[in-house]
C-alpha cells in the first residue's frame, strides 16, 4: 500500500520536475505549463465519483488494481507524445487511473487498523507521498536533464505495472473489521450519490474538507512551481533545481507526516480535537515561514536560508496528513469511508488545488513574477485552512460517538445475505 501511495505521486509530479525542458520545446507560457497540473487534477477531482462509488459496492484491491495500470499506462504514453495537445491528453487520462486509490485504499486502511492507531497508520501510508513526489521531482529532473524529459515520464510508470499485478493479491479485510462494535461486512449497499452528498451534513468531516480545499490550492502550486522557481530565481539548471525541491518535500514531508500522527494519537486518546488541533497548528506556523521563505535569499555570508525555511513550511503543512485522514474516517460508517474520501477529492480537488498550477501561472505571467504570484496565495489560504478546520472542534467527539452508536445499531438491520461474521 505505501509502494503504491509512494508511485501515485511520483508520476504525478514528474512532471512538473521536467516541465522546464517540456516548457522550451513546446514554447509554452507559464499558464500553459500550469494547465497540464490543472487538467489532470479536474479530471482526477470528477473521477473520484464513479471509483469512490465502486469502492464503496465493490472488491476495494480491483478497484486500486485497475487504476494503478490506467494511470502506469497514461504516464507511458507522456513520453511518447509529440505535441503539447498529446501531452494535455495524457495527462488528463493519469487523473482517471489516479482517482481510484485513495478512497478505496484510505477505506483499506481504516479496516486494517483500530481508531486508536489510525493516525499513526494513515501517517505511515501517507509518508509514501512524500517519498513519491521527492523521487518524482529529484529522480525525473535528473532523467529529464541527462537523457530527455520523455525518459522521465518511463522512468516512472514501469514500476507502476508492477505494482498494479501485485495490487490484485492485497488481502480485502471485512467492512467494519477494526472496530470494536458493530458487524463486519463483506459487501455494503449504503453507496450512492444522495448517500455521499449526506455525508457533508456531518460537521467535522466538512469542516476538515473545506480546510483542505484551501490547503491543497497551496500544495498544488507550490510542489508544481517549486522546481521552476528555484530554477529561475537562484540560476539552479533542472536537475539541481528537481533535487532540492525532492529532497526539501521528502525530508519535510516524512517529518511532518509520522510526527503529525504519532502527536495526534496521543492527543486524541481522550478527545477527537487532538486530530485537528495538529493540523490547525501546523497550517498557522506554515504561513509564517512560507511567506519569510519566499522573500529570502538562498543564503546569507554562506549559510543556508531559504532551503531550510521551506523545509520547516513543509514539515508545518504535512502534520495534518495522517490526523485529518483519521479523523474524518472516525466520524463515518465504515460502509461510506470511501464516499468519505470521494467527497475530499471532489471538492478540494475541484475547488482547490485542479486550477492553481494554472491560476499561479496566470498571476505569474500578468505580474511578471512568479515569486509574487505564490506570496499572494500560500499564506492567506493557510490561515483560512486553520480558521475552517477550528470550527469542527465542538463537533469532533459528538460526531465520533453518533458514528459508533449508528454503526453498532446496523447489526439488527442487517439483511441475512448481506452480512458475513469473521
């Protein structure tokens, strides 16, 4: 599961470690550059949908076997494409395959493991992310520049059709399996759009998923343009500028994600606000030292200062990857979990980060700086990531004990043929 975690965002943000050369010679402007972010997390936003509706009906190890291979095979064909429409296209397709893994394999997880270890389980899944963007960006940039950025993009598919053969072999734990009452399903039938929709009723997982929207607007423009920024701000050539940015995003983001959930397990013992209260915190001190990182130098009289700034920005934004994954499984039947996280992606994909490659690309071109363009987002987007996210702390226990009271009713409402007792 974390091999797998780790290859989604790998190829997902090769491209943007080879978007420099991409960029030259295709002769694109930077809102064009942006657009290839775009029209991959839209589709990916929209494709959420249908697989987290499948995932929710269906065998959840299909579902992610099936998307591994689309979005393996979407990112071989970027490297054979001879046009910038070709390319748009192929990364459009990577967003279908993409969409189908974190919602069944976020509902996978929370069958694995009790609630009292789902922070620090969805952490340690979540830590292939960073992995996976880090070797995306040190990896592809590295492929890009010595050998073609075509070559990046198979650099990282192959072993994506690995792990989609290996995918097909996960074990299916039962629905409900890790919690302490209730039954534990073979197949659920609560999936549906009216039944996902209702999901946005409860307030804790709304609020975590608007907070998110606001603070995946500033992921996606800051991996996307971090690469090019150090590339054009401090003369870094494309392979020097894809292995910092790797290696800033992979030690930070490791950090911030095993830390955030091991603090908000300890945290939420007693009470489900540890979840937030760690996120919340994390948002607050990232806009502080994005908006100090950005107006810095790369040094000062030779010592580092804008590498180790950005690092502790991504440490500060990664604390919440774990702690609001399980909080908002916590709050939901285990026959929605998927729905759950299909409701995350559509809107915080749609509404937040599917348009802010392209959006940052916009302001950069009309102010003729991308550095300013990044400034007048990152930080007021995170503030208002940690105001939304504060107004689910009254709610957050109250939601986690409807949640287990609703789930260790179902038992008496149970259809013979759809239950099957371990």
């Amino acid at each position: 599961m974390v091999a797998i975690n780790f290859l989604n965002y790998c190829d997902r943000w090769v491209g943007a470690a080879a978007a420099p050369l991409i960029q030259v010679e295709f002769r694109l402007s930077d809102f064009e550059v942006g657009l290839l972010g775009t029209a991959f997390l839209l589709v990916y936003a929209i494709s959420a949908l249908p697989f987290g509706y499948w995932a929710d009906r269906g065998i959840r190890k299909t579902v992610i076997g099936v998307g591994v291979a689309i979005w393996s095979l979407a990112t071989v064909f970027s490297g054979f494409v001879q046009s910038y429409f070709q390319l748009l296209l192929t990364r459009t397709v990577l967003g279908i395959g993409e969409a189908s893994y974190y919602p069944a394999g976020t509902s996978l997880i929370s069958d694995y493991f009790p609630a009292e270890t789902r922070g620090r389980a969805m952490s340690i899944w979540s830590a292939g992310t960073a992995l996976g963007i880090a070797v995306g960006f040190a990896g592809g940039g590295y492929v890009a520049e010595n050998f073609g950025w075509r070559r990046a993009f198979f650099f990282a598919a192959l072993p994506g059709l690995v792990c989609a053969a290996l995918a097909f072999g996960l074990r299916e734990p039962l629905r409900g399996a890790a919690e302490k009452v209730g039954p534990k399903l073979e197949r659920t039938y609560e999936a549906s759009l009216s039944a996902f929709l209702n999901l946005l009723r409860i307030p804790t997982l709304r609020a975590t998923i608007l907070s998110q929207t606001f603070l995946y607007f500033v992921l996606a423009s800051q991996a996307f343009w971090l690469p090019t920024q150090l590339h054009r701000r401090f003369a870094m050539s494309v392979s020097q500028a894809s292995l910092i940015s790797g290696a800033v995003i992979v030690l930070g983001g490791l950090v911030g994600t095993l830390v955030g959930g091991v603090l908000a397990d300890r945290l939420s013992r007693r009470t489900q606000r540890g979840y937030l209260l760690v996120g919340m915190t994390g948002f607050i001190l990232a806009a502080v030292t994005i908006t100090v990182a950005l107006l810095a130098p790369l040094d000062w009289n030779g010592v580092p200062v804008f590498v180790p700034l950005f690092f502790v920005s991504v440490v500060c934004v990664y604390l919440h990857a774990g702690p609001f994954t399980a909080v908002a499984q916590n709050v939901v039947s285990p026959a929605l979990r998927a729905g759950a996280v299909t409701m995350l992606l559509f809107i915080s994909h749609l509404f937040g980060d599917s348009h802010a490659p392209a959006d940052v690309g916009w302001l950069s071109d009309q102010t003729h700086s991308l550095q300013l363009a990044l400034l007048l987002t990152s930080a007021p987007l995170l503030l208002l990531a940690a105001a939304v996210a504060a107004t689910a702390l009254p709610r957050a226990d109250r939601d986690a004990a409807i949640m287990e009271q609703s789930w260790a009713e179902k038992q008496s409402d149970l259809r013979p043929a759809e239950a099957s007792l371990p």
